[in-house]
C-alpha cells in the first residue's frame, strides 16, 4: 500500500467511525471548501498600507483568484503576504487533506483519487512554463 492509499484509508476509517456520513456529494466539498478558507484566514496581506486578512480582502475580489489577480493587478497592487500563524495554516492544510481523503474513502478504498492524482501529476509534468496561467 502506498503512502497516500494508507492516509486515504485511515483518513476514511476514522471518519466513518466517528459516525460521519460522506456520501453528502454537496456537503463534503462544500467542507473541503470550508478548511480552504480557514487557511485563508491564516494568511494576512497588505495592500496600500493596509494590513488585512486575505480571507476578508478576497471577499471584496469576489472571492476568486482570478478576480483577485486581475484587480490586483488593474490597480497595480504589490502582493505582500504573509503568514499569521505558521502552525495553524498547517493544521488547516492538514484539514484539507483530510477531508478529500474521507470524502475520497468511499470510492474504490481512494484508488480512483490515486489514479487522478498520478495522471494530474504527470500532466502537470509535462505543460510548458505559466501555461497560460497568469499567476
Ligand atoms: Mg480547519
């Protein structure tokens, strides 16, 4: 058993015995999304000489990269972030993975995420510099 197929697999089984249902397709990534903010909140930047939490400055962005870096840039704003507690954006990234993993469990013990994830990590292997991206 791989690394990974072992956390899926205690991450999965843990879940599930501690009686939580994640068969809820809406709510498990709705709370994957929800440990992706608390991350956030572990971020703070300044911006114009105001220092704010990214989670609460995003919000004004529309709450997506894309618009994020977009106005960013129109208004020709530096990013300067930085991180608020160390430990704690840890402990969040941490959430993160635990909640793909649980969610994960349900397919095949995590074997299709594994698969995906090796293909992703080959495609991504493979693109060109930036592709494409802006940021
Ligand atoms: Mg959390």
């Amino acid at each position: 058993m791989s690394n990974i197929a072992h956390y899926i697999k205690t991450c999965g089984e843990i879940t599930k015995s501690k009686g939580f249902d994640t068969t809820q397709h809406v709510k498990q990534l709705l709370l994957i999304a929800s440990e992706v903010q608390e991350a956030m909140e572990e971020i703070e930047i300044e911006i114009e000489g105001t220092h704010g939490k990214l989670i609460d400055i995003i919000a004004s962005f529309e709450y997506d990269m894309q618009s994020f870096e977009y106005n960013r840039k129109k208004h020709n704003l530096p990013e300067n972030s930085k991180i608020v507690n160390h430990e704690h954006l840890m402990e969040e990234l941490s959430d993160i993975l635990i909640r793909v993993f649980s969610y994960a469990y349900q397919f095949d013990n995590g074997k299709p995420l594994i698969k995906a994830l090796n293909k992703k990590i080959a495609v991504n292997k493979e693109r060109p510099h930036l592709h494409g991206k802006q940021f």
